[in-house]
DNA sequence: GAGTTTGAAACT
DNA sequence: CAGTTTCAAACTC
C-alpha cells in the first residue's frame, strides 16, 4: 500500500484518539485504545483507501479489483511481520489476528481458534464471533485466499456489528445516566435513528449490492432488487438478517438482527468491534463534522448516532464493493450452484477439500442471468453491441459471454484453483452455463455496466505470457464469436485513444497483447492522470462514441428504438475510402448510420446515410424513426433482436444501479435523492422484471430525468448542455458535436426523447478525484 | 502471419 | 484550425 494511503488511514486514528466518542469507549473497558497496526493498517487502507480508488477505477467492477487488491496487498505484507504484529496483540481483535495468523484459514477456524485462545486484549470478541453460525466450510489448507475474502467479509459483519455495537454503546451510555428507559424500545428506536436518517444512503448501496450479492441462483433477481431497495433500509434487521442472511453466506448472520439487538450488551464486545474494525477513521471524519461541543455526554448519543449513521454509510461503500465482489467472483468458480439446496454449506468461506487451491471462485454464492458478474461490455469498442441483425444479437450474446469467460482467468487470479487448461475448460463450461435465452440476455445487458470491467480483475496479476502473435490471433478468432479482442498496441502504452482498451476505459487484460503497456491497474495514477490530460483536451474522449436517442412510440409494447437509425456516433465519421461500409467507419462499427456530422465521402453506410437523414432531433428523422419503429414491431423477431441489442434498456439499470464508477463514487448526498427513490428504483426493476423497454413506460418520464438527471454525468444527460459542452470545449469542434441533438431534446417531445449515450464510460470521470475527497463536482 | 489499408487520434 | 504524423485496428493476401 502506498505511504499516502497509509498516512491518510493513521491520521484519523490519532484524531479519534482524541475524541471524546474514542474516549468513552475507552472508559468502557480497560482494553487498550486502538493502535494502528501494521496489518491493521494496511487492511484499513485496503478497505477504505484502495476501495475508494476501487469505486474510482475505471471499471465498474470494483469487486474484484478489490478482490486484488486485498489479496496482493496482504501478500505484500509480509507473513511474519503480520503474525508478529498480531502476536503482539497491537489493538488487533483476535478473529483478525488469528485469521491472518493461520493465513487464509476460514473464518470458522479463525473464530474457533481465537475462541481456544483469545488474546487478553480481546476476551469478548472471539467468543461472540464464534457464536456465529458455524462456518464448516474451513480450509484445511489454509490458503490465504480464504482470509480474504473471510477478512473483506468479516469487516463486513464487524462493520454491521460495529455498528450494533455503537449503538450498543449508546444504549448502555444511556441505560447509566439515565433511568434505565425500556431497553427493547430504546433498542429499536435507536435503530431507527441508526438507520432512519440514512435510509436512504444506504438504500443507495444495497440494491445493486446486496440484492445481487445475495441473488440465489433461482430467485428473480429483479425481486430481490426491489425487495431490498425497498425493504432494507426500514428493516434491516428482518429483511437482511432473515431473507438474506438466511444460509446464503456465514457472514451475514453477523449481520445485527432484533434479537440480537435486544440482548444484552457486550461493551467489551463493542469496543472490540470498534477496535476490530478500522472503521473508526471514517467515522471519526464524518464525527468530527458534527459538533461535540462542551456538553458531551448529551451530545454523545446525538454524535454517535449521527456519526454511525454517517459512518455506516461510508462503510455500506465500502461494504458494497465488498458484496459486490463477492458477487461477482461466484461467477468464475461455481457458476449457478444452487444454494438453495446447498444453502447450510454455503459458509463465509468455501473451501473444497478437493480442491488444492481454495479461491475465491469456488465461493459459493449464487450466480444467476443477468447479475452484475456479467460483463460490462458497454462503451466499449465502439459500443460494438449496437448491432441488428440477428446474428450480431447472437454475437452480443457470445460477447457477453466472452467477456466473461475473459474474465475467468481474471478473476481466479494467481490463486485460482484453475489454472491453465482445467481453468480454460471451466470457463468455458461456465459460458455455457451462461448462454442465455434472448430475455435474458436483454436482463444480462441490463447490468452488465454494474458488472465492471472484466479487465479490472487483471489488477496485479501475472498475465501469462502468451505472445502477442498469438493472443492477437486468439483475440481476432474470438472476435467474431465472444467478441473478446483487446488491443494490440505498441507505441502507445495503450495510454492513448488509440488503445482500445484504454478508450472504452478498461485496464488491459491478458487477452491484450499490448507491449509495454501502462494501462493497468498498477498504472493506475498514470492512466488516470493520461486520462484527465485526455479528457481535458476533449471531455467526450471517453464517452461512448454511439449516442442514441430513445423515445416512447408505438403502445405494442415492445422497445420499438432501436432502429440504428436511432443511434449515432457522437462525432460522425471521416471516412473516405470506405464508403462507411467497413469497420474503419466508427459509425458502421457501432452499427449506427452516419449523420450529418459525418463528414464521410461516399457513404453507403447501411445503417443509414447522411443524405436524407438528419442526427436526431430533426424532424422528418423522427417520423422516419417512429416510422421504423413501428415497422419493426410488426416484424417481432428483428424487433425482439433490436430490443436487446439496442434497447435502452441496459442505460436505464446502468444508470439507475449507480453501476458505473463514477456513480459509484458519486457523494452519498449526491447519490441519495435520485437513486435512494424507493420508487424509481422500483419502477426500474419492475421493469427489468418485465422486460418492457424502460422507454415506453410513462412513468418512467420521471425516472428517465432523474436517471437524467442529478446522478448523471453531465455527459450522459444527453441535453442540450451537454451538446453545448461538448461544441465548446471539444479540440475538434467541427466534428465533436451533432448540431441538432440538442435543440429539440425537450422533455415533452414525444413521450421524451432523449439522447442517452451508448454505454458509460467505464472509467470514472476524472472530475473525480482519484483519493475520493471530493468524488464529483 | 505478414503486409497493407484505413481513419481516428495526436501532434505541429 | 488545418495539415501532418502517429497509431492501431481492420483488412487483404
């Protein structure tokens, strides 16, 4: 981890040393204040620095990358110091310690044995862990991978516990200076302060979080979406702890419940929490912003409360990347196994016996269509999935499915119990696995920009040496069947657009074959800092090349836009020599007809030529369009194909799951008044659930401005500031914007039109501060 | 697989 | 801003 990181996680330490919340806790019990450790450290800027650069990456899977990073980030800390550390018993709980201890062991042998031999420090902790649902999944190997994943876990039970803890602090802080109000109430009516201010920010981060990370293999991931966008914030303890928790994973029946909540408090217990968790820091930033003025034991509670809530909220980020990547990384390993029947099995930690190399890809948790562990594929290479023809949406479907089995090997990391032909093998199964009939795949595309950028996972890993020769012709096969090609730069470092990869913001990957590459994680300031550069000179450079523009039509009810009239590219062509009929036009690559920003001479674009036909907005092109659409709708089958290739349907959930990196990282306060919208989120699963296109629900006016809106890049808003915005600032002004976007994107024009980019720019803008302090202007 | 063509991106 | 160069993908043989 680097220094600054680690400077940043140390300095609020001291600081909630400080504080008078540190102190009461510390009068509580004799147990030592909390001390940053070395292994504490580096966990704590795992899980919150490195997290936070996670939810900055350009992918839009900050699970894995997270994922990586903790695993190479314990791998840099040195065994003996980390043992010796937590030997030293330097404030680490003993579940932490002995988990790093035994390197890797389950959780279930790391609470057992911290239960054989707490450390004074922690008399509590192990113990009440240990009451924990059985973990039998343990490691006999006692592979470090498992610690991770059981660590990243842990925190966040630890967190949620925390959390309880905090609370029960505040309840015992209350039940001594006051007169020992009903604890059950107080209990509950704490909860509700606990949770009730921010309901809203923390439904912010369950639904595409925990509703995934949660899916089982055979429940409607749409119901899980709505019922836990809807239902978590207000219960918590019911829905989470029953539904979810329920056999789906160890770690969750960490997860504060009433009961629990109701028993008696354990304060040594919740100081260790507090201890045990880093959590503090964050906590003690967002603390530090509310005022503990001289009345402290008044203004504790209010502080605490406030300061959990706010804390908690942080750590739901936190904890989201962690769900999430947990979610995605089932996909690799145990592709829809069935936790239904398996669910008592289904531990923190799966470690099969058979199984050398225990990974995190037999992690047990439930794949199912259409989860985030899909690919992102969007943005990426020209949008390549706006296609028409049915065999293009076969394509797309083997593109998905190919991105995946991309990120297979990506995801089982140095770890992987997979390795080479057996991994290969696998993968290929679990595409198989995967291949999904058309509404599924409509459902897939849906979240396949909340499903990261494959090539994130790639962070640290040693990408097997395979001649460039030979994964370029590997990519080249694949390209026609998964669509798996990644760039094959030499001279650029793929830091520049001309990297593929690069462009459609995802890190390179072991399919690249790229040479002295840069565009990696490990690169990542730079390829930030190339990108800002980039983006400076022209702020679409990362935007999706294909705009479309969707509309309400016809009342068929099928998703009637998706002529690729109704897409164009955001800058036009310049072709000469093609006529727009090869790959070198973008247009035709993004299977979008040129418009009258093309500059193209000879255009035969099948898609759709300039002549005749304006860029979107005008007039007779919307006749024209409304026209098609309706014409398509008699034809189903090419209507159906369009609506999965080109539905808006996958910019709505990629908007609405704040799936996107940038989303992602967008300020809590910022996130919650258009997404924390129990109802717009229900809308948008209703709908996925439906598979009607998101466009032709009226209601969804109103969620397509708030998709629109607040949470929407600038960029992706697809209005007129936008279209002013790009004509100013573009270096190449003349071809940068379609002159007519923007003058007739009125919210009223025909059901509400709007443009909305192709895909989202898998990098996260960099507007964004890369250390996450100030994430969005 | 090597070489060519092409057009976007970058540079001047 | 236009012209030129660089670059890598697409394409051809």
């Amino acid at each position: 981890m680097d220094t600054p990181e680690r400077s940043k996680v140390v300095t609020p330490i001291s600081k909630f040393e400080d504080s008078p919340v540190f102190n009461f806790i510390n009068n509580l019990s004799p147990i030592q204040p909390v001390k940053s450790v070395n292994a504490a450290q580096t966990f704590h800027s795992l899980s919150y620095a490195s997290i936070t650069s996670i939810f900055t990456s350009p992918h839009v899977n900050p699970q894995k990358e997270l994922r990586s990073l903790l695993r190479h980030s314990f791998s840099e800390l040195p065994k003996h110091e980390t043992s010796s550390d937590i030997d030293n018993g330097h404030g680490l709980c003993v579940g932490e310690a002995q988990a790093i201890r035994s390197s890797g062991c389950t959780v279930k042998c790391s609470l057992n044995e911290a239960n054989l031999d707490p450390p004074d420090e922690c008399p509590d902790v192990s113990s009440d862990l240990a009451k924990s649902e059985p973990c039998d999944g343990g490691s006999p190997n006692h592979n470090i991978t498992p610690f991770y994943i059981a660590r990243s876990d842990l925190k966040w039970d630890v967190s949620l516990d925390k959390r309880k803890g905090l609370f029960l602090t505040q309840v015992e802080h209350q039940d001594k200076h006051d007169s020992k109000p009903n604890e059950e109430e107080l209990t509950q009516c704490g909860w509700e302060n606990l949770i009730g201010d921010d309901a809203d920010n923390l439904l912010i981060f369950d639904p595409s979080t925990e509703a995934d990370a949660f899916d089982g293999p055979n429940e409607n991931s749409q119901e899980n979406d709505v019922k836990l966008c809807n239902s978590f914030p207000s219960s918590l303890q019911r829905d989470v702890a029953d539904d979810v928790a329920e056999g789906l994973q160890l770690n969750v029946s960490f997860l504060p419940c009433p009961e629990e909540m109701n028993s008696v408090p354990d304060v040594d217990h919740i100081k260790e929490q507090v201890e045990m968790d880093q959590t503090p820091q964050i906590f003690l930033e967002n603390f530090q912003n509310h005022s503990l003025t001289s009345d402290r034991n008044h203004k504790l509670d209010y502080g605490f409360t406030s300061g959990i809530s706010i804390a908690c909220k942080v750590e739901f980020q936190q904890q989201r990347g962690t769900r999430r990547r947990c979610l995605n990384f089932e996909v690799p390993g145990v592709p829809k196994m069935s936790l239904q029947s398996d669910s008592t099995s289904h531990n923190l930690i799966s470690c099969p016996s058979d199984e050398e190399h225990p990974s995190v890809d037999s992690h047990p948790v439930p794949l199912r269509a259409g989860s985030p562990c899909m690919l992102p594929g969007i943005g990426l290479h020209l949008n390549t999935l706006a296609k028409t023809s049915r065999d293009k949406l076969l394509t797309r479907g083997a593109m998905l499915s190919g991105r995946r089995l991309i990120s297979m090997p990506s995801s089982a990391g140095p770890l992987s119990p997979f390795t080479g032909q057996e991994h290969q093998d696998k993968s290929l199964s679990i595409q198989r696995d995967l291949e999904l009939p058309g509404n599924e795949i409509q459902d897939l595309m849906i979240v396949q920009n909340d499903a990261s950028e494959v090539p994130a996972l790639t962070y640290g890993e040693d990408l097997r040496p395979i001649s460039p020769k030979k994964k370029r012709r590997k990519s080249e096969i694949g390209s026609e069947s998964d669509s798996c090609k990644r760039c094959n730069c030499k001279k650029s470092q793929c830091l520049k657009l001309y990297c593929e990869c690069f462009a459609a913001g995802v890190f390179c990957v072991e399919p690249c074959s790229c040479q002295g590459c840069f565009n990696k994680p490990i690169h990542q300031e730079k390829v930030l800092t190339t990108r800002k550069q980039i983006e400076s000179r022209n702020p679409i450079a990362f935007a999706p090349k294909v705009i479309r523009a969707s509309e309400s039509s016809c009342d068929t009810g099928e998703d009637t836009n998706k002529t690729p009239a109704s897409a164009r590219h955001k800058r036009g062509c310049n072709c000469k020599k093609s006529s727009c009929l090869k790959k070198y036009c973008e247009c035709y690559q993004g299977g979008v007809g040129c418009s009258v920003s093309c500059r193209c001479e000879g255009c035969k674009n099948a898609f759709g030529r300039k002549d005749g036909i304006s860029l979107l907005g005008d007039e007779e092109f919307d006749q024209e369009e409304e026209k098609n659409a309706c014409e398509e709708t008699d034809k189903p089958d090419e209507g159906q194909q369009n609506a999965n290739i080109q539905t808006d349907i996958p910019q709505f959930p990629e908007n609405m799951s704040q799936s996107t990196p940038t989303q992602d990282f967008r300020p809590p306060q910022t996130l919650a008044p258009t997404v924390g919208d129990s109802s717009q989120l229900e809308s948008c699963t209703t709908l996925r659930n439906c598979d009607i296109p998101l466009p032709q629900c009226g209601k969804f006016g109103s969620l397509g401005k708030s998709i629109l809106g607040d949470d929407t890049p600038a960029i992706l808003r697809g209005n007129r500031s936008l279209i002013s915005g790009v004509k100013a600032s573009s270096p190449n002004r003349k071809r940068v914007s379609p002159p007519h976007i923007g003058t007739r994107l009125t919210p009223n024009h025909k059901g509400g039109r709007k443009l909305i980019l192709k895909s989202i720019p898998s990098f996260p803008s960099l507007n964004t501060d890369v250390n996450s302090e100030n994430p969005m202007k």
